[in-house]
C-alpha cells in the first residue's frame, strides 16, 4: 500500500486545526510529517515523526500559517506523498497558547523597526605576552525581537490573561514585514501604556525558542466536545450512528463540526 496522506481544515473557531491523516506507513517504517509554505517556510507537526505501526495516523496541526496556500508532507524511506494545498483563515496576528486552547488578536501590530538582537556568545581570555586575544565561542543564538500592540477593550483583558502565568506563547502572523509566520516566543519584558481613550499599547520583548513539547501531538477535539455532540444521546443511538464506521474515520472525523 502506498504512503498518502490528506489535510483539512477543521470546522472549529478561527484559527482552526488543520486535520492529517496518513495512511500506507508500514510498521516498523519511519515517517515525518511536515508543511511548506509557497514562500519557503517549513515546520515540523507536532508528534509528526516516528516509526509506524501499520495503522492510520491521525494528527492535529495549530501551528499552520494563516492566510496563505500551504502544503503538507509526508516522507518515509519507502516514498512520501503530498496532500492538496490548503489555507487557513486567520487574522493579521494572533498570540495563543501551546497548546492552542486560547488565543488572542489584538487591534493592531503598530508600525516600528521590529529590532532583532542575535546573541553571539563569545568570550575574549588576554594570554599574558600576547597581542591578541583567544576566545571561546558558540552558536550564535537566533536572539530576541520586539513587538508593539494596540488593543481595546475586551482584547486588553484576554493579552492580559494570557501573558500573566508567564509560560512560552505561539505568534501567527501574515504580512507583517518579515517575521516568520509562526514562531514560539519567551516574553522576557512587558510594558504597556494608555495613551488614548479606551486604548491600550504593548512593547513586548520576547526570545525566540523551540517548540519545548514538539512530540507531542495537538488535540483538534477533546472529549468534551464529543460529549457535547452527544449530550442528548444514548449509546444505543451512537452504536446505530457509527454500525458500518470504522476506527481511523473516527479517529478523523471533524466533531467541532457539530457543535
């Protein structure tokens, strides 16, 4: 059976999850699972890669760019296939969580230099009779950047929210000069001001980081929003619904479409 795989996108609230599924991977067979942009950017999914079992494999995706074709891969040592193109809808910017459960737009990204400082990690030692240093040096690092938001009203209270507990956030983004359209950051500093009226500016200084959950796999549906489908049910109705289903299209099937 050949490799193929298959993305759409998901009926819950914009941004939504894109939904893979990949078939043909044989046990024992690695595979990664990976996107592409048409402007070159590339990210892996999240629980993306490993030896297959002979079965279906179902993923989520909440790190898609927004707004823009993209497309989806897999590849084993057997052969890869690609899926149709597809776009997500989304705003100009968004800041969400890891796990992509929350997420908040803001009113705008105000204009500025969008300043980048790439840490060099260098160390200069004098050695005594000698005119010129030796160093000991690393990989320089891809740095810390700067944003500024404007937001109102209930967007204040939601940034708010989401920057106190201090954990590492996802940015998507379409357009906005040249930062990548998503990317995990660390904010390290947080001002914010109110210059007018019901207004509220951000300066927000983060640092760019791995994903620190990249194995793990993004949940498109939780049980609550089956037991939501389901609430006026009984398991009779559910076994008659699903009588000639199968598993993996259950594993596929797009409940946020139902509720």
């Amino acid at each position: 059976m050949a490799v193929a795989i298959t993305a759409v996108v998901s009926s819950a609230a914009v941004p939504a999850p894109v939904i893979l599924v990949v078939t043909g991977v044989g046990a024992g067979v690695a595979y990664r699972i990976h996107g592409t942009t048409d402007q070159g950017f590339e990210w892996d999914v999240n629980g993306g890669s490993g030896v297959g079992y002979g079965n279906q494999i179902t993923l989520g995706d909440i790190l898609t760019p927004v707004n823009v074709p993209v497309t989806y891969m897999v590849t084993t040592s057997a052969g890869f296939s690609v899926a149709g193109a597809i776009t997500v809808p989304g705003p100009e910017f968004l800041l969400q969580s890891l796990d992509g459960r929350t997420t908040v737009t803001v009113l705008a990204v105000t204009d500025g230099t969008f300043d980048r400082e790439y840490s060099t990690r260098v160390s200069a030692f004098n050695i005594p009779g000698r005119a010129r240093p030796v160093t000991r040096y690393d990989m320089v690092q891809d740095g810390t950047g700067s944003l500024t938001l404007a937001t109102v009203g209930a967007q204040t209270k939601a940034l708010e929210a989401l920057l106190r507990p201090g954990w590492p956030l996802v940015y998507r983004q379409s357009g906005i000069r040249d930062l990548d359209p998503v990317d995990v950051v660390q904010f390290t500093a947080v001002k914010t001001a109110s210059p007018d009226g019901p207004y509220r500016t951000w300066e927000l200084t983060y640092q760019l980081l791995d994903h620190p959950q990249s194995a793990v796999a993004a949940v498109v549906a939780s049980w609550d929003v089956f037991d939501q489908v389901y609430s006026g049910a009984t398991w009779n109705s559910f076994d008659t619904e699903w009588a000639s289903g199968t598993w993996d299209a259950f594993d596929a099937y797009d409940w946020t479409a139902r509720v």
